[in-house]
C-alpha cells in the first residue's frame, strides 16, 4: 500500500467529516429560522442533544449493528463500542481499508447517524415534548438508522438482490439516511396533529411565517457546502475522478431544483417565494445523492429539476391532507428521497428496468420498516408520557416552559 496516497485518502476523509459535521449547523439554522422566535431555544437544544448523544449511540452498539461483518447484516451484531483491528505487531491495522483508517471510517460513519433524528426535529418543531423527543431519538438513531443501513452498506440483503447483476443502489444515502429520517417524521407529524392556528375553521392552511428568513437561508448554504462531504466523501477515497464528478453532480443538481422550484411557485403562486426557493434547492441535493456517482452532469440537472417541481407540489398536497411540516421535512427528505432513489433506475450507468425494481424494492422494505418501528415508538410515547405540549405551553412557546429562558433577552428588553 503506497503510504503518501493512504494519507491522502484518509486527510481527505477527515475533512469530509468535518463537513458532515457541519451540516448540523446548517439544520440548526435552517430549522430556527423557519420557526417562531418562542421555540429558538427549545430547537437548538434538540439539534446539540441529537449529534452529541447520536455520535455516543453509534460508538456503543451502532457502528458494529450498521457493518457486522461475518453476520448476515438484518440483525447481525458484531458487539459494544470499538476494537479497532491491529496487526501482529500489535498496533492499528493500516490494511483495514484502502483508502482510510478504522478510526476515520467510525467517525466519517457516524456524522450521518444523527441526521435522521434532525429530519425528524424540523417536522415536528413547536409542538413536540422535548423528553418524548429525546426518547424516540435514542431509540431510532441506537437502533432504527444502524438496522437499514446494514441491510445495503452493511452487506445485508438489498446490496445482494439481483444476484452479480447488480443491486440496490444508494451512493450517499438518498433512502437510508434521509428517508429513514422522512419515513419517521411522516408518522410523527400524523400522530403530533397541526399547531395551534395552522388550519383554520373552514380547513385552509394558514401561514405562520418564521422568525428569521437571512438564518434559514443561512442553514441552506451551510448545507449545500455540507454536502461536498456528505456525497464527496462517499467515494471513500480521494480519488480525483470520482470525487470531482461527485461534487458536479451534487451542486448542478441542488442549482437546478433551487431553480425549477422558485419558477414553478412563481408561476403558481404569483409572487417570488424564498423559501420555496431554498427547499427546491435541498430537495436537488437530496433527490443526487442515491445515485451523484453514476449520473452524468446533464441527467443531474433533469434530477434536480424534477426534484423542484416535487418540492412544489409536495408542499402544496401536505397541506392539502393537513399534516403540519413547519420546515418542509416530509416533501424534501421522505419524497424527493425516494424520487432520488428510483432516478437511479431511470439514468445513469445502471439505468434499466431490473435496477428499477431493486430500486423500489428498496424503497418499499425501508419505508413498512422505518414506519412501522416508527409508529411503535411513538403510539407508546403518546400513550405513556404523551409526546405534545399543552396548548398553554405551545401558545407561550417552548423556551419558556422548557427551558426558562429566551433565545434573544436584550432584543426582546429593547
């Protein structure tokens, strides 16, 4: 193995890390700055709590539950915490991988465990318990996220269908990261119920406009430079064709739906909506990310630009069936994931119909999985400890009655 070339690799990595890592601000923003003033604090307690104890989680049993190695990747589980792999001489294993250490592999591995609770956070902000919250992300991000994905990075049964013709295809996680998140936030958000004044007496939506457009805007940009990481470093190397050709795809795909989307609206709706804009852009980049290593830059902008149009319409049908997303979590991260998913079966090298197949096959057995676990979950957090605030709490806002503080003192004493 040449050493300058496995540093290489492995720094290149790292920084990947660092940049899955970032996005967490991004969320953070983009998900206060969608929401009122009231609950600023309440949210960004949810979002540190989410990656430090989700990072804790996938060190304790996750990473061995998502990669078992020898066991049969449905349930296999390799074993608590990390045992990093040494060699005779007793020291760490440079052959472990090609391209990075054992340390950088965990670490890289677990930036992308909490990003399933995160979704979940944005569709539920306003109104959630924070304790019943912090439960159900225990148990979804210790259990729930590590089981699916072993089923296709783990070796499970989806990387196996269709035999040595192939398989199920998700490069950076388009089903098994942001659907997973998608699916969960589907459930919770229908068993949550609206906020208070989002719907009125005759059932129309009513806007409850956020308090701070410049931070989710702010949240989105982060985002998008997070993904560099998230699908550059899913390559698991540096090696220059693939992460070049990986970046292109990702940012031409997030450019087009951020554009399609905010034409589309514009058309719609008569005026220029930037939110619109913004989660047009989120649901490119997430409808490129099961498949921005096989995709040409021309088919990447055709998936970003029907990711737009979907971001437009599935904000408009999830009002119309009265189920509350304060962030547009469920038309992003559920259904332009599996719109990204299923792309993989219609361009792109492995484009066919049997790579179709597998591509829904994938889809359907994460989403009865992700919701029924999901449900379970929560039905018994509502029957138990109950998993909303009383409308008293809810009107006053969550950072007072939860936290007892306010996320802007001296603005609000000017």
């Amino acid at each position: 193995m040449d050493a300058g070339l496995f540093t290489a690799n492995n720094v290149w990595m790292m920084v990947c890390t660092a940049l899955v890592f970032f996005m967490h601000t991004g969320f953070a923003f983009l998900e206060i700055g969608l929401t009122r003033q009231k609950n600023t604090i309440n949210i960004l307690f949810k979002n540190v709590f989410i990656i430090c104890v989700g990072l804790l989680l996938y060190y304790i049993g996750g990473f061995n539950l998502m990669y078992p190695g020898d066991f049969n990747g449905y349930l296999g589980f390799a074993g608590f915490g990390l045992e990093a792999p040494l060699n005779a001489e007793g020291t760490l294993d440079l052959a472990y991988n090609e391209g990075y250490t054992y340390w950088t592999d965990f670490l890289f591995q677990g930036m992308f465990a909490a990003t399933a609770a995160t979704i979940v956070s944005g569709a539920v902000a306003e109104r959630i318990k924070l304790g019943a919250f912090m439960i159900f992300t225990i148990i979804y991000v210790g259990l729930v996220y590590p089981i699916v994905g072993s089923w296709q990075w783990g070796g499970g049964f989806l990387s196996t269908l269709g035999g040595d013709a192939g398989g199920f295809h998700d490069f950076a996680g388009s089903t098994l990261v942001h659907s997973v998140g998608g699916w969960a936030a589907l459930i919770a958000v229908y068993l949550l119920g609206a906020r208070v004044g989002k719907f009125g007496e005759d059932g129309k939506p009513k806007a409850i406009p956020g308090h701070s457009i410049p931070l989710a805007t702010a949240g989105v940009l982060i985002l998008w430079l997070g993904w560099f990481g998230f699908n550059g470093g899913s390559i698991l190397s540096a090696d220059p064709a693939g992460t070049s050709i990986v970046l292109v795809t990702t940012s031409l795909a997030a450019a087009a739906g951020g554009v399609s989307a905010f034409i589309i609206s514009t058309l719609l709706y008569k005026n220029y909506d930037l939110t619109m804009f913004l989660n047009g852009i989120l649901g490119g980049l997430v409808g490129i990310t099961a498949g921005a290593d096989l995709m040409s830059p021309n088919e990447s902008v055709i998936i970003g630009v029907i990711a737009g149009a979907i971001i437009v319409g599935a904000v408009a049908l999830i009002d119309k069936i009265k189920l509350d997303d304060p962030v547009g979590a469920i038309a992003v991260h559920l259904i332009c994931g599996i719109w990204g998913t299923l792309a993989v079966g219609i361009f792109g090298t492995k484009a066919g119909g049997d790579q179709f197949v597998w591509q829904l096959a994938g889809v359907g057995a994460t989403g009865v999985f992700c919701c029924v676990t999901s449900f379970i979950i929560l039905f018994a957090l509502k029957s138990t400890i109950g998993i909303r605030v009383s409308k008293e709490e809810e009107v006053e806002g969550l950072d007072l009655h939860e936290h007892g503080m306010d996320a802007y003192p001296d603005f609000m004493n000017d």
